[in-house]
C-alpha cells in the first residue's frame, strides 16, 4: 500500500488540491499495479515561518 506526503506552502485551493491527489493516485495505480483505494495520500501545509531555503527562513526572504 503506498503512502504519499506532499510537503507544501500553503495557498492551494481545494480544486486544486483535489485534481493533485487525483493524479497521483492515478500514477501510483499504474506503476505498481495497485487499485486507487490502496494508495494513501497526507498533504501537508507549512507556513513561511517554518521552512527555509539557502539558509533563511522563507518569510524572511524578499
């Protein structure tokens, strides 16, 4: 059973959140043989105060 975690900023809407989490069962199903109701999918929101790139916290970045 595959386990999926999208690891995102936030802003996404729920239509779009939907047609991803669509998709991405639709890839796993197809490469592994698998129904849709085997592959498990967390999306998961961080904000600009809790994630970093090139060593600055995104929310400082302008």
């Amino acid at each position: 059973m595959p386990i999926v975690t999208v690891q995102q900023s936030p802003g996404r809407t729920k239509e779009q959140r939907e047609l991803l989490v669509k998709r991405i069962t639709e890839a796993f199903s197809e490469a592994y043989g698998t129904s849709p109701e085997a592959v498990t999918i967390f999306l998961q929101n961080f904000d600009d105060e809790h994630w970093a790139k090139g060593g600055k916290l995104h929310s400082d970045r302008s």
